[in-house]
C-alpha cells in the first residue's frame, strides 16, 4: 500500500483538523483510503513506524488510531504479521452454535474469520478436552473471529485428521472466512446433531493474549462447544476465547442444517 497515499488522505483531513486528536486523523484518512479502495480488502498496511516516519506522529498515536480501526472492523491486526484491511471475502456464510446481535436493531451480525495457524497435534497435549475424539491427533484450527465494530476473540476448531488433513497444505490465506460445518456436509455427509455447551469465567490462553494483543495473564470467558453427529461420535469441537468487554456472544442449542 503505498504511503503517500495515506499522507494525502491525511493532509485531506487537515482542514477540519484543528483541536482534534491526531489518533482520529489517522483512523479517518485510512477509513477513506478503505471506502475508495485505494486500499484493497486484504491487503496489508505499512508498518507502525513506517506510518509514523511518513507522518507527524508519534508511534503510539499510530497504534492508537489503527486500535480504533479494528474496534470498527475495518482491519485486522496480528503482532507478528502485520494489520490487514478486512476483507467480505472472509466473512462466514453461516454460523451454528454461536452468533453475535445488533445491540440496536437485534439483526444478526456475522462475522469474520481469519486462520492465523493450523497444525496436527496429539490429542493428549489438550488434555481432557479432546478425549471425546477417541483419536491419538486431531487438526487444531487457531482464528480471529469478529464483527464489525467489535473486538476480535480467538476461536479454535479441533477436527478429525481424516476430515481436515487435506488443509493442512493449503495457504492460510484459502481458509479464512471457511464454514467447517459446510464442507463437514459437503465432503463427508456429517451433520451436527447435539452439542453440548461448557463456559466459564478463566485465564486465556498463551496463543489468544498474544493474537489479541493482551497482557497475560488475562481472565476472560472460554466457551467450548462439543459437536456430535446423529451417531453421538463427536466430529467437531470449537473453542472460544473471549477477553473482558467484549461484545456479548449468543450460544445456539441447537440449530438444523449442517
């Protein structure tokens, strides 16, 4: 993305400039440069400091304003990649055991999704969580998940290596925005039948503070769903992880479908 675009966006709000925080400037020249796609869903912004050597501002002024783009929902940040302009592309066609509302008109509001880190890992490193799967590895699926005007929480999938070993060769970039219970339907014929719910109030884990960018240790809200098909053989479990403040997240007892 190139700088000087964002400077004369910048230069832009000047005029209207006087008295306000730089923060907002910031968040508003990138707001225009999204809105007239200058900026291309999914692509990647400049670095913090290469923003704030292009500009008159300080680094935490940059990460202040970029903070706001992502409550907005028009970016999405992660620490060791960079920030990326939110892309329609990614948003999930249908959601199954969870959902988040319109605080305002009550309306659905889905969400995005983007992979940050898929591996295959033993069963018995999770613990008691994955026992159900009766499998020596299952895939693990790590995600930001979010809505437009919220921040984002980090959700995890865990799914039997003979459904979802084949995305272990794909570029994360493929698997943003994918409905697991879709191509769960679609490939193999498995719906979810009963799912069984668990949340409490607990400390987040390593992998949530770091792509949320939250100092640990933080308590937050962890909500597992175990998903079950019309034979009780557990196929899917998804885990997410929720800081403090966030927007309140709906769980689904049951939903037909997928």
């Amino acid at each position: 993305m190139p700088l000087k675009t964002l400077v004369a966006a910048w230069e832009d709000t000047a005029p209207d400039g006087k008295g306000r925080p730089k923060y907002l400037r910031l968040s508003e020249a990138f707001t225009r440069c999204i809105q007239d796609g200058t900026f291309a869903p999914g692509g990647q912004l400049p670095g913090e400091t290469e923003i704030a050597a292009a500009l008159p501002i300080g680094l935490s002024t940059v990460q202040k304003g970029l903070s706001r783009l992502v409550e907005q929902g028009l970016i999405v940040r992660h620490r060791k990649r960079g920030s990326f302009i939110a892309d329609a592309r990614h948003q999930v066609p249908e959601v199954h055991v969870y959902r988040f509302r319109d605080s305002e008109t009550g309306d659905w509001k889905m969400p995005y999704t983007r992979v940050v880190d898929i591996q295959r890992l033993p069963t018995a490193e999770s613990g008691p969580l994955l026992i159900g799967f009766e499998a020596e590895q299952v895939i693990r699926i790590d995600r930001l998940v979010w809505v437009t005007g919220s921040q984002p929480a980090f959700g995890t999938m865990y799914l039997r290596c003979d459904h979802a070993e084949a995305l272990l060769s794909r570029p994360l970039e493929e698997l943003h925005g994918i409905s697991y219970h879709r191509m769960l339907w679609e490939q193999f014929q498995i719906r979810t039948a009963r799912v069984r719910h668990e949340a409490r109030a607990d400390l987040l884990s390593r992998q949530a503070c770091q792509h949320l960018d939250l100092a640990a240790p933080h308590v937050g809200m962890i909500w597992d769903a175990h998903e079950h098909d019309s034979q009780d053989r557990l196929q899917l479990i998804q885990r997410f992880e929720l800081p403090r403040g966030h927007r309140p997240m709906e769980l689904v007892e049951g939903k037909p479908g997928f």
